[in-house]
C-alpha cells in the first residue's frame, strides 16, 4: 500500500512539474543584465548582478518577481566609468470574473528612482547618473518617465543638484474580458562617482467589482482566483 500511494504522489508530483513548466515556456522572456552579465529568462522570478573585478570595479544588478508584479535595477562606479543595470519585463494579463464583453481599465507601475553620489563637487569629474522608466501595452500604449542628474559650475568646480523620481506611469487598457494582453516594463538606472537605484510596482485600477487579473507567471489582484489544471496556452486558445 505504501508503495502504491508513494507511486501516485510521484505521478502527480511529476505532472504537476510539467505543467509548470509547460506554463513558464508559454510565458514572454524577459531580460535581465548589467554589465558583463545578460540573462534572457522565462522564470516567474530572476536575478542577474555584475560579476566581481569586471568592468573596472563597476557594481550592478536587476531582478524581477512576476508574481507579485515587482522590479528594480541599478548600480553605478568610480568617476571613470560608473555602472548600471536593466530589467526589461514582460507578462500577459487576462481580466477575468466577469460576463463576456468589453472592459477599460489603468495598469499602473509605480516608479521610485534615487542617487547616491559623492563627492557631490568637483573641478575635473563630476558624479551623476540616469533612470529612466516605461510601461508598454502592446505596441504603442506607451507611458514612459526619466530623470538626470544635472551640474551646476562656478569659476573654481562643478556640482551635481539632488535629483530623484516618484511617479505612476499610467495606461488605459481597452479589452475584452478574458482577453489576454501584454505588458512590457523597463527600467534602466546606472551612476558614475556613486549609485543609482530603482524600483517599479504593478497594479491596476479601476476594474469592475469582482473582476479579477491574473496572469501568466502567476500574478493576481482582485477576489480569491481558483486554480485549474491548464497551461496559460490553452487558456489564450479558448479566446481566439
């Protein structure tokens, strides 16, 4: 009996695997690098950072958490050559828990970018960076932000002035239910003399009462989803 019940849970266990993974294959990659490290992955969640004594002691590094609609990148270096890093992320949503018809909605990533620089002066290098933000909805709904930093200079040196970002890029998404879409986020941040971080969160507003969003990589916001024994192709086929 014993070997009975221990041979159905590993069927089971095995199969459950491969639904997994059959899943994460049908999902978009995503793109994960810094330099001298580049990751194409279809992982619910990854991480990619600068290897040691590369790229001139530059640091850096990007990951991502699908499932709770998560990133954030950066990184940054000496005066001389500085560092960053990119996360370049997708996923394909689906609205469901509601009657067959179309549905508008925002999909919202709140952005927070900051630097640490030092020094914050100087009459040869002068410390700065770049962040720079997106959200893509297909291939145009686009909302996109950035911020750099910026010197100011007197006869004797120059300084950088304090820079940072704190937005919500927002895009109208016109669907219909149970349609499937995808969204593309991206954040880039990279320093020279100091740092450069920054982080981006998914959600969506709006939605219909008892309207749910799910996705690909395992992603929900809205009322308890149930979960059913399919892989997210078959669900994108019952749409078409």
């Amino acid at each position: 009996m014993k070997g009975i019940r221990w041979s159905l849970w590993a069927v089971v266990s095995t199969a459950s695997m491969t639904l997994a993974a059959e899943g994460r294959a049908a999902c978009p990659t995503s793109i994960l690098s810094t330099c001298c490290a580049y990751k194409e992955t279809t992982e619910p969640r990854d991480t990619v950072v600068t290897p040691p004594f590369c790229c001139y002691g530059s640091a850096g590094g990007a990951a991502y958490d699908l499932i709770v609609g998560a990133l954030r990148a950066g990184g940054g270096g000496g005066l001389e050559g500085g560092g960053g890093a990119r996360a370049i992320v997708s996923d394909e949503y689906r609205v469901i828990g509601l009657p067959e018809g179309p549905v508008t909605f925002f999909a919202d990533l709140h952005v927070v970018g900051t630097f640490y620089l030092w020094p914050s002066c100087g009459t040869v290098f002068v410390p700065g960076g770049e962040i720079k933000a997106s959200l893509l909805e297909g291939l145009s709904n686009e909302a996109s932000a950035s911020v750099s930093t910026e010197t100011v200079c007197n006869e004797s040196y120059c300084c950088v002035l304090p820079a940072s970002l704190d937005t919500t890029l927002r895009i109208t998404i016109s669907r219909l239910a149970g349609e499937t879409f995808r969204l593309k986020f991206d954040l880039d941040a990279r320093a020279w003399g100091g740092s450069a971080s920054s982080t981006g969160e998914l959600s969506f507003a709006d939605l219909p009462p008892g309207a749910s969003t799910i996705s690909c990589q395992g992603f929900t916001q809205g009322p308890p989803v149930p979960v059913l024994p399919t892989t997210w192709g078959r669900v994108k086929a019952s749409y078409r």
